[in-house]
C-alpha cells in the first residue's frame, strides 16, 4: 500500500491530535492522507471535517467503514467501544489503529487479534510512547548495557482532571478511571524496560470512588534479577513533572525521561550522578506521527502487527491491569 487513505472514528480532542499529525505526515510524505471521519452527530463530523480539511463525513461509523475508499481507521472513542469498532472495523477489511487502552479487559480484547489473525490484517494498540525516539533512546541505553543490570524503575504519570461524571474520566460504563487512562503509560514503562515481561510479584493499591472508578494508584513490581518498580497514576493530583517522569537505575548509571510518555529528550548519567550522552529529539509535530509512519511501514511490507507494539505487548499489559485491578487493597 502506497498512499493510507485514513477514516477517523469519533471527533474528541484525541482524534484532533491523531489529525493534526496525520495531516503534517500527509505534506510530508503523502503516505498517509485523510479521508474521512465519522460521529453519531453528523454535524460534529462536519465540523470536524471542516476544521482538518478532510473530504469526508459521516453521521454513523457503520457509514464510515462501507466506505470502499478507506484503507485504514483510527478508533478515537471512549475506552468501552475499542474493542468492538476495532472488530467491526477489522470485518469491514480496514486495517485498524486503535487508541489504548485496546479495550477494558484482556478477555475482551482476545476476539480482536482473533478477528485480525483470520483476516489477515493489520491491527496495532496506538501505544504512541513506545514510538516516541526519545523513549526509544532510552530503551537502547538500558538494553545495550549502558547501566549495567537494572535495579529500580520509577515512573509516574498523574494528572487533575476536573469532576464530570458522565465524563469518561470518572464514568465506570465509559472505562474510566486512572489504570486505563494513565496507568497503562508507567505499566507499560516497567514491562518495556523489563524486557516484554510480567513481574514475578506484585502489590497494588487503589483508592477508588463510590461507583468503582480508581482515582489514585500505587503499583510495585518486582522482576528475577532485582529489578523493583514504584509505579503510580491519578487522575486527581495536579500534574507537576515530578508526577509526569521516570527514572531508571541501574548498576553503573541511570536514565531520566521527564514527561516519559512524552518525552522530548533523555539523559544517561553515570554512577555519581554525571552526564554521560543527552538525546534531544523534539516532536516533527505532536509524537504522534511516529506511531502514523510505524502503521505506514508496516501495511507497505505486507504486515499484520508491529514488532514494537505486538498483539502478544497489548494482551500482555491488558492481563496485567486485569491482575492489578483484580488484587487491589
């Protein structure tokens, strides 16, 4: 596939960042164009269209994925739908990028790779951290040793969302609630740099509201080896960068990544607290053009999944969230 003719799923303000970099890579490649995006309200998919020049709009996503001329969807809605428009979208023949979490379990998700699997298509979680080259930097610091072997993983990621609750934030039918919104970023941190695995033993704490939702959560791991994390999330503290970074230590050294799901650059420091190598790559626009080129190459090489965000990465991280949610105090 040459040229991705892209349909976006839902109109909210994740969906304006996805075509904000869908359009800067459409100028600066022209592998990826937009063409259409769909709402259960018509006139905010006009809007929308309006607003990124997109050709396209629909009333309903059903319209949207009868659409021969769409090649590929991102699914942009509340966590609850993830799994079944990416169904939907992947019986449709479209090829799938699906904002995470990928649904709001990992029994739920399963039917997804299956429905990717039998058809032959392209389905990815849009993890856009693990595509970000400063996180990636990181990653080959702590693999290729620079740190000697891995001690301690801090990584936090806490934010002070305003109180809505029909909002998706704090409406448990909608999957709110920090594990799923924030966590999976510091959950997934600790898996990467573990290496793709799950730890070995785990305590967790949640402090939750009356009707489920998780405001505040505390996580530890702990791996073979001696790698221990600290883990938190919220989505009711102020988020200052000292609750948005993360920190990696090992024997020789340590790694910071301020903002680390969005990091814009990342430091190796030696033992005594030293610089060693500072790798600043500043977004081409919002970060999220990275996980748009991962998709683009992927479906120009005939793939059904990334190496960098598996279907086994986004069962293993669900199972994970499932485990925590399931033995929190």
């Amino acid at each position: 596939m040459e040229r991705i003719r892209w349909g976006i799923i839902a109109t909210g303000g994740i969906a304006g960042k996805f075509a904000d970099a869908c359009s800067f890579e459409s100028r600066r490649s022209g592998k990826s164009v937009l063409s259409g995006v769909a709402s259960r309200d018509s006139s905010k998919a006009a809007a929308f269209a309006k607003e990124w020049g997109i050709p396209k709009s629909y009333g309903s996503y059903e319209a949207l994925l009868a659409d021969p001329e769409i090649d590929a969807v991102y699914v942009a809605t509340p966590h609850n739908s993830h799994a079944e428009l990416s169904i939907a979208a992947l019986g449709a023949g479209k090829a799938v990028l699906c904002e995470k979490p990928v649904s709001l379990t990992a029994e739920e998700f399963r039917p997804v790779v299956d429905t990717a699997r039998g058809k032959g298509l392209f389905f990815m979680e849009a993890m856009w951290m693990k595509f970000n080259p400063s996180f990636r930097k990181a990653l080959s610091w702590a693999d290729g040793g620079k740190v000697g072997a891995l001690k301690f993983l801090r990584a936090d990621f806490c934010l002070d969302a305003p109180f809505n609750p029909k909002g998706r934030l704090y409406d448990p039918a909608l999957g709110g609630g920090a594990i799923l919104d924030v966590g999976i970023y510091p959950i997934t941190c600790a898996v990467m740099f573990a290496g793709k695995r799950k730890p070995d033993s785990f305590s967790s704490y949640m402090k939750r509201m009356e009707n489920g939702v998780d405001l505040y959560d505390k996580f530890a791991f702990s791996y073979p080896g001696g790698l221990e994390t600290d883990l938190s999330c919220a989505i009711t503290l102020q988020g200052l960068e000292e609750l948005r970074s993360a920190v990696i230590v090992g024997e020789k050294g340590s790694i910071l990544l301020p903002n680390f799901w969005t990091a814009q650059e990342a430091t190796l420091l030696d033992a005594q607290g030293n610089v060693l190598e500072r790798f600043d790559s500043p977004f081409d626009r919002n970060g999220y053009e990275y996980e748009i080129r991962e998709v683009e190459s992927c479906l120009a090489e005939g793939r059904t999944e990334s190496a960098i965000q598996t279907w086994a990465d986004s069962i293993m991280v669900m199972e994970l969230m499932d485990a925590l949610r399931a033995a929190a105090v």
